[in-house]
C-alpha cells in the first residue's frame, strides 16, 4: 500500500521569474506502508521544504500531494488541522512538549483535544508507556526529565493515534551520542514490531544508517536514493560516500 505519494512537486519562494527561488523542482516520491525513509541533504537542498509540504505545512507551488489516496490540496484549513492531529504523528528536533503538562499528558494531548472518551485515553496512555518504558516518569514535567526521555515522550505523543505515517524532523539533533542511539533504535522498534512507516529528516549519517532506505535532495531534486540490505556499518558507509559524491556541508540548519 502507497502511503505518500507525489506528483511533480515544486516549490518557489518570491515572484515568478523575478529573483525566485526554486526550493523544490519536480520531485517524484513514493512511500510504501511499513517503509523507514530517510531524507538527507545539504543545507538549502530542500529537505525540509519537502517535509512541510508533506505533512501539510506548506503547499506546494505545482505538484499534487497524496497521503493514503487523499490529495492533501483538497483540504480546507479545518480538515487539514484533522487529518495532521489524527493521522500523522510527529517528532521534533525541539521535542515542542508543554512544560506546564506531566509527561503522560503530554503523550495524551491530541486525544484529548479530539474529545476523545476518557477511558480510551487512559488505556491508550498505559499501553503507550509502558511500551517505552515510561512508567518511572510519566507524572514528571519535561523540565525534569532528561533530552532522551523528553524525545521518548514525543514519540509517545505521535503513537497515541495510530498514524498512517511518522514525520520526525533532526529527531536526534538535541542528543548526545546514547540518547540518540536509543531513539534511533526506538524508531526501528516501531518500525518492525508496530509496522510503523516513518519519514525521518536528518543530517547525521549515524541515525540515517538505521533507515531501510535514503532519499538524498540535492538543490531542490532528488540527487540519488540508497537502500539498506542489512548490514547497518555497511550502509554507514554508503552514505558517507553519497555525502561525498554530492558534496557541501551537510549540517542540522
């Protein structure tokens, strides 16, 4: 099953023809259910560009935007809002959890803000942390927890709904090397056990090499794309060389 689909994206900022930018140039994308996806480019290439337009956050120039066979430009503003609450999870770099919130109701947010019943949000919530591992934490507030524990409570949130897709932006940009290996690792628990599709955008080789597949952009077009047969050093090293043949300075901006 296709989850994301794209047609023909372009993006330009200013006007036409007149000092515009071409932040993205007809890019053809496809995502299959259950994939882990890594987007990965210099910076200016347009990564992040992309993964607005994809989580509905932007709108493209041309292009058509499919999620599951719905094309997201048919959407009014409030189905929009919707379908991202119910149907797409997220993850940031930043984590964007609210310090006044414990973390189990940071987790349980977009339920509650769809009025769901609270019994389904309780069961959802213990079954949501207990598979992180959450238990020891889940009455404090983010500022006292730690950043790998906060980025833990952020995956939680995305689940809470079952989404058709994960979006995680430089998810492990504000880690040292531990946090984000246990991320990273979380991710392709998820991933195997929960068959659940993520889109990962990042700089680092490390947390891409945990990608089934790399979508590498460069200057707004797809450069080149990789696939991981298994072995994860291996497929390390194919990125540095991808990095390499494309050359700039791949970096978290």
């Amino acid at each position: 099953m296709i989850v994301i689909q794209t047609e023909k994206i372009n993006k330009m900022y200013g006007e036409i023809e007149k000092n515009s930018i071409n932040a993205l140039a007809d890019v053809d994308l496809i995502i299959e259910q259950k994939e882990f996806v890594g987007i990965m480019g210099s910076s200016g290439s347009g990564k992040t560009t992309l993964l607005n337009i994809l989580s509905g956050f932007d709108h493209p120039t041309t292009g058509s935007v499919q999620i599951c066979g719905k094309n997201l430009q048919d959407f009014g503003d409030d189905e929009l809002a919707e379908f991202r609450r119910d149907d797409i999870g997220f993850v940031f770099q930043d984590f964007q959890l609210l310090d006044s919130l414990t973390v189990k109701e940071n987790i349980v947010l977009p339920l509650i803000l769809a009025k769901k019943q609270s019994d389904i949000i309780e069961k959802k919530a213990h079954d949501i942390i207990d598979y992180l591992g959450l238990n020891k934490i889940f009455n404090k507030h983010p500022y006292e927890i730690s950043g790998g524990e906060k980025q833990r409570t952020a995956v939680g949130r995305s689940l809470i709904t079952n989404p058709k897709i994960i979006f995680a932006d430089e998810p492990t940009g504000n880690l040292d090397s531990k946090s984000s290996k246990n991320i990273m690792d979380l991710f392709c628990k998820l991933n195997t056990e929960k068959e659940s599709t993520i889109l990962m955008v990042t700089h680092d080789p490390f947390a891409a090499s945990f990608c089934k597949r790399i979508v590498f952009l460069f200057d707004g077009k797809i450069h080149s794309i990789i696939k991981n047969n298994g072995d994860r050093e291996e497929f390390f090293d194919h990125i540095i060389k991808c990095q390499a043949d494309i050359g700039g300075v791949f970096n978290d901006i």
